[in-house]
C-alpha cells in the first residue's frame, strides 16, 4: 500500500511517499517553489512524488498528516485567551489564514482527489517517528526537542520494536527551540533561517552572558525548565521579546549591521545554555530508558555543534539523528507511523541514504547545456571525470557537484553540492564569496568513512555519520592539512562516505585522496545564501553563470568557465 506523508504551515512544507513500509520519495516544496523553507501547502512536492512513480491520488490508500491541525488551534486559542488584550493584533491577523487554510486540512487533501483515510499524527510523535523508525535500532530513548507543536516542546520517549511510548514531556510556552530562536532574531537573524549562524557565530565569543541568560528560566537538574515570560513576547506579540530582555542584553542588533564582541559573546552563552539544558535532558532520559541507543528529531537536533558533544556528555554509545530532523522529516515521520502502527506493516526498513528526490537523465541534462549554448565536455569513462575533477578540485578550482538523485533535507550530501579543497585558509573566504553569505560561515567536510579517525576526534574507528549531523574537534596536526575547514572552536560538521551510500561520490574523494593525500572535500550545499538548493540543470547552470563558480560537473558533463 502507498502512504503519502505530508507537513505544512510552519516551515519547510514536505511530502514523502512509502510503500510497504519503504521510503519511496522525500522532498521539501521549496526545492520547486523555489522559496527558501516554503511552508505553503506542498503540492508540487506531493506532485513529483505521485508523478516520480506514476501514480495518481487514487493510488494512494493513506495520507498521514503531521500534526492535529485543531488541537494546535486549540492551544493558540488559550494562548489568546490567557494574554488578552495583549494578543488581540497577532491574533486578528493570524485567523484569517487559519480559517481559510490550516484548520482545513482534510478539505485541501479531499480536493487533490484522495477518497482513502487520514491519519492525523500528533506533531512530536511525527518527529518520534522519524527518527526512530528509519534507524539501526531495536529498542532506543527518543528525544524529540523544538519550538512547539500542538502543545509539546519536548518529547521524551521510548522507543521498542514498533511502539513508541511517551514517558515525558515539556510543553509551550517553555521551549528551548523558543527560546534559541528569540535570540536568533534579537541578533538580528531570521527565525528558521538562521538559526545555524547563531551557532556558527557562537564560536568566536566568550560565555560572558551565561549568567543573564539563566536569570530567563528556572531551570531543574532533569533539564525541565519554565520560562519567565516576563521577558519573552512571543506568546502575545509580533516580536519574540519585550524591553526586559533589552534592559538586561542592551539594544538588538538590526538586520545586516556589523557584527559586535556582544553579538558574539551572546551567541556564545545561548549555545553553552543550550547544551546544558540539552545534557541535562538527555542524561535524564538514559536514567528513564537505560538503554544505550539515542534518537533524536526536532529543530534543536540540528544543532551539531551540541550533537557532537553527547558521546563526552551523556552515558548513549549509539545515535542516530535522521538527516531531515525538522518538519520536513515530519512528514515522513507521519508516514511510517501510518505504515508500522496504523497499517501494522511488519518490517522496519533502515534509512542509510537520503537520496530521494529528482535526478535528471544524460540526455536532459546535455539537451539544456545546448540550450544555453555552453561549451562542455563528455566523459564517457567515470575515471577520467573523477580524475578530471579531482585535479581541478586540486588547482583551487570551485565545482559545482550536480549528480542522481536530490537529498532530503537541510544538508547537500554530495548529490547537489558545491566542493572546493579544504587545503588552503583562504578557500573558506572563496567559497562564501561563491555562496554570497557572511565570511564567519564555516563549511562541513564529506570525508571518506575508512579514514575518518585520521582526521577527527570521532568516537570509534570509521565512525559512521552520513546525514552531517555532528561536529567534532579536528585532530592535533591535522588542522594544516584542512585549514578551509576548521572553525574557530577548532570543530568541523562532517559527514562520512563510503561506496554503498554514495557512490560515485565517494568515489570522487577517494581518488582527490590519491592525488592529494587529502581523504576529504569541502562540501556545501548548492545554491547562494538567497536560494533553497537546486533542484534541476537548469538552476545549477543559472548559479554556474551567475556566481564566482569556476566549473560544473553534471552527471557525465563538464562545463569550465574560461
């Protein structure tokens, strides 16, 4: 039977498609809408999912949706109510759109054509769902940890077979994902944007805040917390804070202003704030669960900064985080609870690659390079356009990577990526002048799963971390070799490869290790700061033409800029 799993307006709208228990389809609407984390109903992306397969909505025998759309109302009506009358402007401005759109979500499906049944997931156990099930692991804690759902912010569960049982949770308004985005905007960023730039500004500062930050929340030793909301708008106002939290930090810096010592210090203490929260959490958990297995899911299991500290803070031995941890994995999170728990489909079918979007064929891809008119040169040998490529990867050359099938998720992982040598300082420079965003990026490594240990301070040999989910330190002596790539905390976000998962990818960087002695590329994700990340030839030549990109390998083509 065909399940089709959808998410949609908050952010990152999705659509998956399952059968029989397998992941059939996963994209994000952004990657055709092109609106970088559409969270408009998704019916492109439920479009190519049908389409992809040749199937109708007649074809389908579920749809599973990721949350209960009239229990979320439910708490934003409470909400009013309690903050009355101070909520009454974002509320008189938010129920038109709930009226019309978000409480009618069955009407919408109703209206693709679907006659079968709905499953309405509840948000957390979505998240649950997808990070459990897609994982190694029989019997595994869960944490579930982001802004809000209906009412939970935090789900503490266990997962065992094919159950999954809530032991714990934490509701709105007390919110570690609230409270990291309250900070993203004071510093000037965009709320489920740029939450990572917090992060990876974080590393240029000194904890001076820690102190203050602590003075908004009465935190308990099992990482429970309530927020003193004396400081916090985000319950009854268009603002996340009110003038409490500016008397204690000072004024918030605006949208493109310079960058102060206090931004950087304040970014600093959030992320010491938050991992401590989040150990506390999850040493809580372990305590519950006693089993050595971790799953994790929720906008705040992005944070890899804090994800490649649980092996030193936590007792867990084994993790797994689904690379899609937000709600775009949601929705395939509600899928398979559909497939294993509603339909009671008997095997669970572990997810090692998230390659399971569109790819694109030899002869479309050479139809547009003669569309726009582009010299270009065929391989006809994988070797000698791995080589190629590794040789230009070599002179300092920026290439774009356009290969298979899209990822899913907020990670390029080789299939849509732009790579560059880690080699040099001044690469880390060249590349965000590529991607036209701020010079304190840093940039993630995709390194060979057989050499990762000589490289990374990973917990075991040939550590496995394929989503690029995880920093870990940059071993003493290696930091020359990667200069491009270590961050100022001296942490890289990395994702190993091997040849099962990736392919011709891995297969790239292991000859740029023949040639090098490097057993790893800079890889980031293929699009400008602007832009979600490309989806098909046409857009990966408009970013060719249009950035300070040298060259581009799709499929078996290559086009160099002279």
């Amino acid at each position: 039977m065909y399940i089709l799993g959808i998410s949609a307006y908050y952010h990152d709208s999705a659509a998956a498609l399952v059968k029989d228990g397998r992941v059939i389809m996963a994209v994000e609407e952004e990657r055709f809408s092109r609106q970088k984390h559409d969270n408009g109903f998704p019916y492109r992306a439920i479009d190519f999912c049908l389409k992809s397969q040749g199937l109708t909505m007649d074809d389908i025998g579920y749809v599973a949706y990721y949350e209960k759309p009239l229990l979320k109302f439910e708490r934003i009506l409470e909400t009013f109510v309690r903050t009355y009358p101070f909520s009454m402007r974002p509320f008189l401005k938010g129920v038109p759109e709930w009226l019309s759109d978000k409480i009618k979500v069955e009407q919408t499906i109703r209206k693709l054509g679907f006659k079968g049944k709905l499953c309405f997931t509840p948000h957390h156990l979505s998240h649950a769902a997808a990070a459990y099930y897609p994982s190694p692991f029989k019997k595994a804690a869960i944490l579930t940890i982001d802004g809000v759902g209906e009412y939970q912010t935090t789900g503490l569960w266990l997962g065992n077979g094919k159950t999954i049982s809530l032991l714990e949770s934490l509701n709105f308004p007390n919110s570690l994902g609230m409270v990291y985005s309250t900070f993203t905007a004071f510093l000037g960023f965009q709320i489920n944007n740029d939450e990572y730039k917090v992060m990876g500004l974080g590393a240029y500062g000194q904890p001076s805040f820690v102190k203050d930050i602590y003075t908004l929340l009465d935190l308990k030793a099992d990482g429970s917390f309530k927020l003193d909301m004396r400081y916090f708008d985000f319950e009854k106002g268009f603002r996340m804070w009110n003038p409490r939290l500016e008397n204690l930090f000072g004024p918030p810096r605006r949208s493109g202003a310079r960058i102060t010592r206090r931004d950087r210090d304040l970014a600093h203490s959030l992320q010491r704030v938050t991992e401590d929260i989040y150990f506390r959490i999850l040493n809580h958990l372990h305590r519950l669960t006693k089993v050595d297995n971790l799953c994790l899911a929720g906008g705040v299991a992005l944070n890899s900064v804090a994800n490649g500290l649980i092996y030193a803070k936590t007792p867990f031995k084994k993790l797994y985080i689904f690379g899609a941890a937000g709600d775009n994995g949601a929705a395939l999170g509600a899928a398979l609870y559909a497939s294993y728990k509603v339909i009671r489909q008997s095997t669970r079918t572990p997810i090692t690659s998230l390659y399971l979007g569109s790819e694109y064929d030899h002869s479309v891809i050479e139809s547009i390079l003669k569309e726009y008119n582009l010299k270009y040169r065929l391989y006809t040998e994988e070797a000698k356009l791995l080589s190629k490529t590794a040789q230009l990867l070599k002179k300092g050359i920026v290439v774009g990577w356009f290969q298979g099938k899209m990822e899913f998720g907020p990670r390029a992982l080789g299939n849509r990526s732009i790579l560059a040598n880690p080699r040099t300082r001044e690469m880390k420079d060249i590349v965000n002048r590529v991607k036209m965003r701020e010079s304190f990026r840093p940039f993630a490594a995709s390194v060979l799963q057989e050499e990762v240990q000589s490289l990374f301070e990973v917990p075991e040999k040939a550590h496995y971390s394929p989503f690029m989910n995880f920093c870990f330190q940059v071993k003493y002596g290696a930091q020359k070799k990667i200069t491009a790539i270590v961050h100022a905390d001296n942490t890289c976000r990395i994702q190993t490869v091997n040849e099962r998962d990736n392919g011709r990818y891995y297969r790239l960087i292991k000859e740029f290790y023949r040639q090098t002695g490097i057993p790893c590329v800079l890889n980031t994700s293929f699009n400008t700061k602007v832009e979600p990340i490309v989806e098909n030839p046409k857009q990966a030549i408009h970013d060719l033409l249009k950035t300070k990109l040298d060259a581009l390998v799709i499929g078996n083509f290559l086009v160099e800029k002279k």
